[in-house]
C-alpha cells in the first residue's frame, strides 16, 4: 500500500462552489460506499451532484516531488479515480524500467527490461508477488494466451539463455532479438521452452488468434531497430527493397506457434504491407502548402535509406516497419502505428495481413499504438513523440503534439475528427506523452483509460469523436526534484473491474473508478460484469455484457444525462426496475415485460431513440434470463 | 574496457531468489544499493556516441531555428519547430548522461566559431560546413526551403549512421538507457527523412 498518499486540496482556491464541493472531493471514498449498496429510493436520481468540470486550478499541476530509485514521497493528485494499491518492484527489479501488462486469471505479469514479474491480484488492495524471472532483453513486451508467455526482445544486450551479462560481441550467437516463449502452465513456475529470433527484434508484438485455426496462436512482430548482421541470424538483410527483394525492410514478421508444440514456433510469412504505398495527404498542413499537393509525386520511388553510411537517394521511402499493431479479429481490421502513418490493415486472413488505408498527420511526429472503439466505428492512434523518455508535456508543449488522433472508419478509410492530450502541464523532470491504454467497458459509451509516463493516467470519453472529454485522473510530482528522472504510467488498462498501472518506476499501481458525474455507480457495476479469462491490449477483446439491472440502468442513468427521457418518464422507469428487481422467476419477467410495453412508445418521442432501444434491449434480455 | 555489468547485479538476482519480495521493508539506502546494482554500466563506445551527438543536435537546433526568420513555409516552420523541441530536450538528457558519469558534455550550444570557414577538421556526419551554412543562411522563402530539406536530410542521415556506428561497436548500447536514446532517434529521424523527402518532393524543382 502506499502510505506517500497525498491528496490535493485545491478547494482553498476556489471561488465558484468552494467548500462544498471540496469536502465532495476529500470524501469521495465514503460517497462511494454509500452509493454502492442498491438504493431503496430506487426513484431517485441515480446520477451523482458531483462537478461535472475538473477541479480548477487543474490539481495536477506542480505537485512536489519524490527521490530515490521509486520516487518515493511524491504528491498525488486524483479526480474520480481512487489508488487502491501500491506495489513496489521485487528486489532484482528495482531501478530497472518496467514496461507493459498481460493478464491471466487472478494474474498480471508485467515486462521489465531485467525479465518479467507476475502479481497474483487476486486481491486488488494487496498484490502479492506469485514470481519473478529475471532475463534482461529491452523491452520486455509481454502476452499471454492460454499456457504460453510471450516476451518481445530487442535490446542488443538480450542473451538466449536469459543471462545478465549482456552481448557485448557486435556479432554473437549468443544474442537473442525476437520472441520468448515461456510455458506457464505452472504460473509459479514458467518454463522457458522456445524462442523466435528476428531480423530486426521485437520493440513489441501482438497476439492474434484466427477464428478459422484453433491449432494455432498467431504472433505479430513489430520493431524498427536496425537489421542485424547475416552472420547472427542467417538471411537477414538491410538493403532497399528494389536491390534487395529479401531486405528485412518494410515489411512485418508473423510468428506461428503451434499450442500444443510450442517449440516448433516459426515465422510463417513476412506481409509486405507497405508495398505500393504513396504518401497520403497530411491532415493539418497549413494551407499555402496543401496548395502544393497536387505536384506532389508519389512517395514510392524517391529518396529513403536502406543501409548504412548515407549515400545517394534510394528507391524507395516511407516506414520500413511498424512500432506496435492492435487488432480487433471481431471486426477483422487491425490499426498499424508505423512510423510516419496510421494504418488500416485487413486480418481477415491472419498470417497474411493487407493494408487497406494509411492516413498521415502533420502534427503526428511518430504514430506508436491504436485503441478501436467496441463497435469498431472510431480507432484512436497515440503519437509518441520523442519515444516516451522526454517531457511532451510542459505548459509550452501544443497540445497537438504528443498527443491522440481520432478517427472515425467509414467504409475502410479513416477520416479525421479531432486531436486529444492529457491537459495539465507537467514539468521539464517529468517524461510525458501519449501512451498505452484500453477500453473501459462502460455500456454504451466508448470510454478508455490511457497512461502519459510521468503525466499521469487518465479516464476520458471519446463517444463524440470531435469532443473527447476527460473524466478522471491520477498523476504524481516527478519521479526526482532534482534530475529528469524516468517514471510514470507505461500502461493502464481495465481488468475485471479494475485500472491495472504498469508505474516504471514504483511498481504496479492498481485503481477503481468512483462515481462521478460523468460515469454513475450503475455504469460502474456494468462495467464490472464483464469478465476477460485474460487480456493483451494488442488483441482487442469485443466487449458483450451480460444482462444485468446495472447494464439497463447504466442507460437509463444515460438516458437521464443526456435529457433523452424525461425526467418523470426516467423516474417511473427507476421504480419499475426496482420493482421488477424485488421479484423473481415469472414475475420478475412479466414486469420487466410490461415495463418494456410501456416504454416502446417513447422511442420515438426521444432524442436519443437508439439509446432507449439499447436500454429495451437490455430490459428484454433480462427479462430472459432466469 | 568498462564492465558492462557489475558483478553485484549476480548477487543481487541469487539474493532474490532466496526469498526477498517487493512487500520487504527496505530503505533508501537498500534501494539506492539494488538500483546501482540491477542498472548496467556503459561503454566507451556509449560515452563516444553521446558526446559526439551533443553537437551534431546542436547544429541542427542552430538552423532548424532559422525557418521562421528565413521566411520558410508554414508547413516547413511547423516541422522545424517541432525538430528544435525535441533535438533541445534530447541534448539535455545527453549531457545530464555524460555529467553524472563525470564524462565531459560538449557544450548545449552550436558554437559556429570553433568552425572557421574552410576548416575540414572533425565533425559529425552530415553535419554542414561552415560554407554550407552560409549558404543556408542567405537563403530566403522557397530556396530555404529546398535548401534546409536537402542539408536536413543528409544531415539526419548522418545521425542515423552515427546510430549504426555505436550498434556495430564493441560494446556499444548494451546499456538499455542508450539503446532506448539511440533507437528513439533512429525511429524519430527515420520517419523525419520520409517527411522531409515528401516535403522536397513538393517543389518541381526540388529533390
């Protein structure tokens, strides 16, 4: 637990609701319990008095400081989120960056550049370390599906026999770039039984299962490091593509692990996806130079670098790998942050993906990471500008900068809504940017949580694809008053009902939302019904939620925020599920029934008649439901 | 040759083993003692590679500042003043690097009086002769353009050789701090270079 727990008062300052509302604030944990429990006066209002706008001034901003390898005694600041825990790195750990998050069961393993650690979180307010495997390789991108461990190694000093001594060699047999394959069948235990070496490492990786092959889990490698010599790893090449059809240049690796042999892992193709690729019209260029885009020629067959030492112009330009792709195998399309571009890619042949859409973004410096709303309308590409060690987000950083770009997916393109960054100014010692993140499974609403590295997480909806609002944070004071120090959020994302924190530098952070005027209890407890037997962020998960009062109140409550009821039509609708709730078997379904009857006239009067249908919907599944 | 490892981190990983976790007590001074242990040490070629990049950021911070006072267009002003924030912020993390090893950190600044015109003596690959920038510096509007883009390519060229150099030094970023420093600007100028070659390609004149 962290007992360094600080929270802002900010109240002192403010003028429009002053105390009131920051008592709200300091007791946000006591209002949580209280709402917790079902209400008997069901017809009641289920949305919180709390503000709706952000504490103002903007808590996040200047907070003191920590010292020391964890950043111990670090002012906190947080809105609508509550830590729950704290969990230090191990011993071997400590000092060393702790990189992103798989999940399995009561598990989350998390990367290291020493290894990997995994915390059994059964209970979210005490992790309690299950192992930890010390095998150094940057970065230490981990996944996991069903058994098997995936570790991605690219850092040059990564040794196939997990040794820490490093590759000092520049060519060495001794070096391992590529995947890890742990067996963890015994998770206490995990079994280092394969690896994949690859031209080029793997900065990250993704899993993706094919519906059409249950033999098989498919691995996509993604890393733009430089391709390392023939004499370590036979066949691997650097050169442009026209003189070299074999280069290790532009183009992705697609691992094949057999489940039941993991061993016999290997790299099944090489999809070329950049082949053809012209550059697209940059969004946000300013006007005099749009002007020029027509005598613009195609990127394909001018300039570029293939290999060493300079020299004259190549062939061929444009990005030669990806940084990281996220797939959502329900829609079949995965997002690739590659380099200069976002793209959309087709998976619906796994081990053969093809580009179908690359967009391009003037204020995008390098696109890293996509997050894909649930209905796989909307995609959200992150621009880790300055790869995450440099501070993105001082007060004289533009907010377009280092930021995430919005997309809505109309028949296979991807057009441009609006750009979104954390909005509080860090300081010159905090390293922040946009970073990873993941859906939160509110109903009805496309909601994520993301982590800036020192900047903090937070919680924002992003329904509205032109206006992203935040609705929760957490941040700390940097990691060292005196130096910038690395630290911060590498990863945040929801796990069974809770925001798991991969912090570099202090451990594993773990958090629960609270209610709030932006997200109600009922949304909350939706959210939690929806359970994952594990989770990679890369393989978006599609989001179903079982029938439950929370999930028809989740947008009811919706409905009342939005005014697409009104307010006496929601209140007779609360005490007919209330009511409803207090009966069971064939009652229970004749009221939800008849509850369904009444309302299906006001569809149509509503302003938000697809809303009031999703809330039937879910009013006659759980009439269903015995 | 420096080690890359110290022994302690041997110690410290078999220590772990025998039973210590994360919930241990353990004070500023243990964790101080595990981070100096767990933390690798750097090479010579590490040392090299930062010092030399210092003022080769610098002079591209020196004239990719002068896009706006040399008339050049918005999309390319946008592009450089994005470029000066991050090669400024990456100097400082290289000189605090070489500091707080009691190496010695070129200066933050591009001093162009150290670089007589005509002088041939060491620089940094891709970096501009003084003549070079004299040239640049005359330029205005369109010409600026075209002239920045050409140097700035050959110049971020050179930095990624300069990455290629230390990759294929003995020893060199084993350290995952340098690894992560030198592949961050190898992906960053990568896709600059594709940016500014689709910029060049703007101009009929150009390339």
């Amino acid at each position: 637990m962290n007992n360094q727990s600080f929270e802002r008062l900010p109240g002192m300052r403010w003028t429009a609701l002053g105390s009131v509302l920051c008592a709200v604030l300091v007791f946000v944990t006591a209002c949580a319990t209280a709402m917790s429990s079902p209400s008997p006066a069901a017809m009641r209002s289920a949305l919180s008095d709390l503000p709706l706008t952000p504490p103002d001034p903007d808590p996040r901003i200047g907070l003191g400081a920590g010292s020391g390898p964890l950043g111990i005694g670090a002012e906190e600041a947080s809105w609508n989120l509550n830590l729950v825990s704290n969990t230090p790195p191990p011993d071997e750990f400590v000092g060393v960056t702790n990189s992103d998050l798989g999940f399995t069961g009561n598990y989350a393993i998390q990367g290291n550049y020493n290894g990997y650690v995994i915390w059994d979180i059964s209970d979210p307010t005490n992790p309690t370390l299950e192992t930890s495997y010390v095998c150094p390789a940057s970065q230490s991108d981990v996944s996991i599906y069903k058994n098997l461990l995936f570790v991605s190694g690219e850092g040059l000093g990564g040794r196939i026999d997990c040794g820490v001594g490093g590759v000092p060699d520049t060519v060495s047999l001794d070096r391992l770039r590529g995947i890890r394959i742990f067996d963890a069948t015994d998770i206490s235990n995990p079994e280092y039984v394969a690896n994949v070496q690859t031209c080029r490492g793997s900065h990250t990786h993704t899993v993706v299962t094919d519906p059409n092959d249950a033999e098989n889990v498919y691995i996509y490698v993604s890393g733009s490091s430089r391709v390392r010599s023939p004499n370590e790893l036979p066949g691997c090449s650097g050169g442009p593509l026209e003189d070299d059809p074999n280069t290790a240049l532009f183009r992705i690796e697609v691992i094949q692990v057999p489940l039941a042999a993991p061993q016999n892992a290997r790299i099944v193709s090489s999809p070329r996806i950049f082949d053809d690729l012209t550059a697209p019209p940059r969004h946000a260029e300013p006007a005099a130079d749009t002007a020029g885009q027509g005598a613009r020629r195609a990127a394909a067959g001018r300039g570029g670098r293939g290999g060493r030492g300079g020299g004259p112009p190549r062939q061929r330009t444009g990005p030669t790998q990806c940084h990281d792709i996220t797939v959502y195998p329900a829609i079949g399309f995965a997002g690739g942050a590659c380099g200069g571009y976002g793209l959309l890619l087709d998976i619906s042949d796994v081990a053969n993906p093809r580009r179908v859409y690359a967009a391009a973004d003037s204020n995008f410096s390098f696109w890293h990471s996509a997050t894909f709303n649930n209905d796989g309308t909307k995609v959200l590409f992150t621009d880790e500008w300055g790869g995450g060690g440099q501070p993105r987000c001082r007060a004289t950083d533009k907010y377009e900068w280092g930021a995430d770009a919005i997309f809505s997916i109309n028949d296979g393109e991807l057009d441009f809504h609006t750009y979104f960054k954390m909005p509080a100014a860090q300081t010159e010692l905090e390293n922040c940017v946009a970073h990873n993140g993941s859906l939160i499974p509110i109903p009805g609403r496309d909601v994520m949580a993301q982590a800036w590295y020192q900047g903090g997480i937070n919680v924002f909806d992003w329904t509205d694809p032109d206006n992203p609002v935040e609705i929760a944070f957490f941040d700390r004071g940097p990691t060292d008053g005196t130096r910038r120090g690395s630290g911060g959020s590498w990863s945040v994302y929801w796990y069974n009902g809770y925001l798991v924190s991969s912090e570099i530098a202090r451990g594993l952070d773990i958090f629960e939302l609270t209610p709030s005027a932006h997200i109600s209890q009922n949304e909350i407890d939706a959210a939690k019904t929806v359970h994952f037997e594990y989770f990679n962020a890369q393989e978006q998960p599609k989001l179903v939620w079982p029938p439950s009062f929370a999930l028809a109140r989740s947008y009811l409550d919706q409905l009342e925020r939005s005014s697409g009821l009104d307010t006496d039509r929601v209140m007779s609708v609360r005490r007919g599920l209330a009511e409803a709730e207090g009966l069971s078997g064939q009652e229970r379904s004749n009221a939800l029934t008849e509850l369904v009857s009444d309302l299906r006239g006001a569809v149509r009067g509503s302003s938000d008649p697809r809303k009031v249908r999703m809330f039937l919907g879910a009013v006659i599944d759980l009439g269903a439901t015995r | 040759m420096k080690r890359l490892y110290s022994p302690g981190l041997l110690l410290a990983v078999f220590a772990v083993s025998l039973g210590s976790c994360g919930g241990a007590a353990r004070s500023a001074a243990d964790l101080e003692a595990l981070a100096a242990r767990n933390r690798q040490g750097h090479s010579p070629a590490d040392a090299r590679f930062m010092a030399n990049m210092i003022p080769h950021h610098a002079q591209a911070v020196l004239f990719a500042g002068w896009a706006e006072s040399h008339q050049a267009s918005p999309a390319l002003q946008i592009f450089c003043a994005r470029m000066v924030v991050a090669q400024r912020d990456e100097i400082v993390t290289m000189r605090s690097w070489l500091l707080e090893r009691d190496e010695p950190a070129p200066p933050a600044e591009y001093s162009r009086m150290r670089m007589p015109a005509g002088a041939d003596h060491h620089t940094m690959p891709g970096m501009l002769t003084e003549a070079q920038l004299n040239e640049l510096d005359n330029a205005r509007g369109a010409d600026f353009d075209r002239l920045f883009l050409k140097y700035m390519i050959t110049h971020h060229e050179g930095a990624l050789s300069m990455v290629d150099e230390l990759f294929g030094s003995y020893g060199g970023a084993q350290n995952d701090f340098i690894f992560k420093l030198s592949s961050d600007m190898y992906a960053d100028q990568t896709t600059e270079i594709e940016h500014m070659q689709v910029m060049l390609d703007t101009y009929p004149s150009g390339g």
